[in-house]
C-alpha cells in the first residue's frame, strides 16, 4: 500500500474489484473477454474447474508482478514485458506439476496455450496492474477470474450434463447402454443426449442466454 | 533515467529476458530427472494396462520386469536389431526417418502361462502428436487391448481416445480378416455395425483425432507383418 495511505485491507473501494466482476462488470459476459477458452473447455464441468484454478493462480501472481514492476517497466514495451510474464508464469507451473504432481500437470497440458492467450489475463495487466498498487491488483485478480470461472462452470454444467449426460464425469442420467434394455436411467425411457451441445456453438449459444438472462435480471446493464 | 529512453528500454528488456530464461532454464534442469522419471514410469503402466494389468505409477517398475519378458527392437524385414535397446526407441524421431531405417520396439508379455504381444503406436491427432500401445494375443491377431494418449487434443472431444470407454472398443477385435488379409481396426464414423470385428465406433465432434488413431493404428501395425510372418 501507498505510504500515507490510510484505508483498510477491505474497504468499500477494494471489495468492489472482488465483487463487480461477478455481475456488474463480468469480464466473459459484459466485457466479452476469454470467450476463447470458454468455447473450448466448457465440454466438461471438471475441465473447466482446472482451467479456472489455473487462470487463477497465473492471473494473481502475474497482476501482483506487474504491479509491482509497474513504475520500471518501459512504455513502449509493456505489452511484450506482460506476455512474458504470463508466459514465465505458465511454463513455471507446467514443469514444476510435470515433476511433482504428473496427473494434473497431463490434464492441465491442454490448456497451457489457451491460458497465454486468454484475454482476460493481458487485458487486467494492462488495464488494472499498470496503474494500481499489488494489494488492489490482487484483488482485482481473484475477482475476474471467480467472474470467469462462474461463467465457465455454468457453461460447462449444462454442455456436459445436456452434452454427455454426466456431471464431473459421472452419468448423473444412468447408464446408456447398447440398447433401451441394457440402459438403465432416464436412458431407459428413450432418452437421448444431445451431439449438439458437445460442438462449440452451443457453447456461444450458452454464453448468449447467458448474457439474456443476466441483462434481464441486472438493471445496471439495460441499455437505453 | 529516463523511463521512454531507447537505452532504458533495452537495458530494461535484456535484463528482463536474460532473468526469465534463466530462471526457466534452472528450473527445467533441475526438475528434468524427476520428470523423465514419471514418463518412464508412466510409459511401463500404459503397456502393463493393455495386457490387464493394471497398477499404480509407482508400483510399474517393478511389476514391468515380471511381466515383459523380451523386448525386441526390429527392422523392417522383421529381423532383431540386437544393438538397440527397445525401451529407449522413441518413435517421435523413428516415424521421421524412412522405414527401412527404422526400428521397431516389440514387447512381448506373458501373462497367466499366455504369451502377448504389446507393439508400440506413434501418429499425428488434430491438434498435437498422439500415441498408445496395442497388445495382440498369441495367434497375434485378436486385440487383447489397446492404450492411447495424445498430448493437446480437445477435452470432451478428441482428448476421449485416452478413456477406458473408447480403448475397450478394441478388445476381442481382430487385424486380419478371413482371408488372412491384414485389414487393421478402423474407427468407423457414425459407429460401427455390430459384429464388425475390424471397426471401433468413432469419437463425435473428434473425427479428426478419430481418423488419426485409424492411420496410427494401421500405419504401425503393418511393420510388424514381416516379423509376425517369421515367428
């Protein structure tokens, strides 16, 4: 914090960088930032998680970095000086799980691309870390990405459960066997899933009622 | 100094870079063994599992020795390369040479008095490279199991030809048709009729990766014929 500054760790100012990225200022559905990733990862509600935890970890530590080298780094560079922290970031997690913790570090090999280039990520360094302290801009961190990941698990509930018929990889609508007779659940009276929902556009589908939803119900986001 | 000055902003950038990599190169080396560790080990689970025998990552050092019996390293008329250790081919840089340069690494199993044949796969996926194993009972026809693994495919999607769901698809089917012809297993689109012994249904929304595990399938296997004629 600033010397002489005398606000609290929580004060009104900085509960608002964790809360209004939940609804108000979202970064996926207001800002529209990261539909990337969301298009891609949303197939399974556990995906999704790890994709959360990981954007997470790289977007608070990576906010804190810049934030603290913010009054060294050079102007006209600061963008590059940005994707190298991330980038410094993401392999530094990718090799440390190969050695340590295998299992993860495979299911998060997917993503390593997709968090470098995720937009949320450059567009807080640039937007937020630049020009605020590292105690705001961790703040500001856990806040966009809980607002990212809320938007990537609902997304993902509903391509995996309408999708695949399963929830965390469990078949949370029965079995779907060979045939009616050997399946049991809602399988067994005919049902069927949908193709559709595991292809990217009902991802974009989602997102859009999403979106429908949230403007309906949050009167700050009507437009004139 | 000044912070918009071309001297600052290259003193800035090297010492930037030269820290990152550093750091990085540091890291990686000193995480390397441990690393290499896992993927041996990983690679000693993936060729157990396909002949059932299915154990922990820790516990596949051991358990490999007692099951693998041979591990032979081919050429492509079939003969045994003795000089080359199988357990180190990596096919990655194998698949880029011609075949006649090639070697092969078979390993053969034996598993309650039975004797099985694990043949290792390397092939291209939609996003990244792919690979498994497949494992032939002893008339080195019938599929006993089949193991797969890619290293970018889409999750949900692609990323499905590492599930039990997909891989034992591949049991009981057979490589040669009546005619002792060698057909291989296709991943067949829209699914496979039943009773098809050489088609395996294919991954919706994944038929490129799909396809690609098709080619694998077909393109490796085929280089053991000669060696599968012989013995």
């Amino acid at each position: 914090m600033m010397a002489g500054n005398k606000e609290g760790l929580f004060s009104q100012k900085n509960r608002r960088l964790l809360i209004d990225p939940l609804d108000d200022d979202n970064p996926v559905t207001v800002q529209v930032l990261g539909i990337c990733s969301a298009l891609a990862i949303t197939v399974q509600l556990k995906a999704a998680f790890v994709m959360s935890l990981a954007v997470m970890f790289v977007l608070v530590f990576g906010n804190l970095i810049i934030s603290l080298m913010r009054n060294l780094i050079p102007n006209r560079i600061r963008i590059i000086v940005q994707l190298i922290v991330v980038a410094f970031l993401v392999i530094l997690v990718d090799q440390v799980l190969k050695a340590y913790s295998y299992d993860i570090s495979k299911q998060l090999s997917v993503f390593v691309g997709l968090i470098i280039t995720n937009c949320i990520i450059m567009g807080r360094f640039e937007a937020f870390a630049l020009g605020n302290g590292p105690w705001r801009a961790i703040l500001d961190g856990v806040g966009n990405t809980v607002g990212y990941a809320i938007i990537l698990i609902v997304v993902s509930f509903f391509r995996e459960l309408l999708g695949s018929g399963k929830l965390m990889g469990y078949e949370v609508l029965g079995h779907k066997g060979k045939s009616i007779a050997e399946s049991t659940g809602l399988y067994h009276y005919g049902y069927e899933n949908n193709g559709f929902m595991m292809l990217a556009p009902m991802a974009l589908i989602t997102v859009g009622i999403y979106i429908w939803f949230q403007r309906s119900k949050n009167r700050k986001l009507i437009e004139d | 100094m000044d912070r918009n000055s071309n001297l600052y902003t290259f003193i800035f950038a090297v010492i930037l870079v030269v820290g990152v990599a550093a750091a990085l190169a540091f890291t990686a080396t000193t995480l390397k063994p441990l690393q290499a560790e896992n993927v041996r080990k990983e690679k000693m689970q993936n060729i157990l599992s396909t002949i059932g025998v299915n154990v922990s990552r820790d516990e596949a050092g051991v358990q490999f020795m007692d099951f693998v019996k041979e591990e032979l390293a081919l050429n492509a008329d079939g003969s045994v390369n003795e000089d080359v250790d199988a357990f180190k081919i990596e096919l990655m840089k194998e698949t880029k040479m011609p075949k006649e340069e090639q070697a092969f690494p078979l390993y053969i199993a034996e598993k309650d008095g039975k004797k099985f044949y694990v043949i290792p796969l390397f092939g291209a996926g939609l996003w990244k490279e792919i690979w498994g194993y497949i494992a032939l009972d002893d008339d080195k026809n019938t599929i006993v199991g089949a193991s797969f693994d890619h290293a970018g495919e889409t999750a949900g999607l692609g990323a499905e030809i590492n599930q039990s769901w997909y891989e034992d698809q591949y049991i009981g089917k057979t490589i040669f048709d009546e005619n002792n012809n060698f057909v291989s297993v296709k991943a067949v689109k829209g699914g496979a009729k039943s009773g098809d012994m050489h088609g395996v249904d294919a991954i919706s929304g994944g038929t490129i990766t799909s396809d690609g595990v098709t080619d694998m399938v077909t393109e490796r296997l085929e280089n053991y014929l000669p060696y599968f004629k012989n013995n």
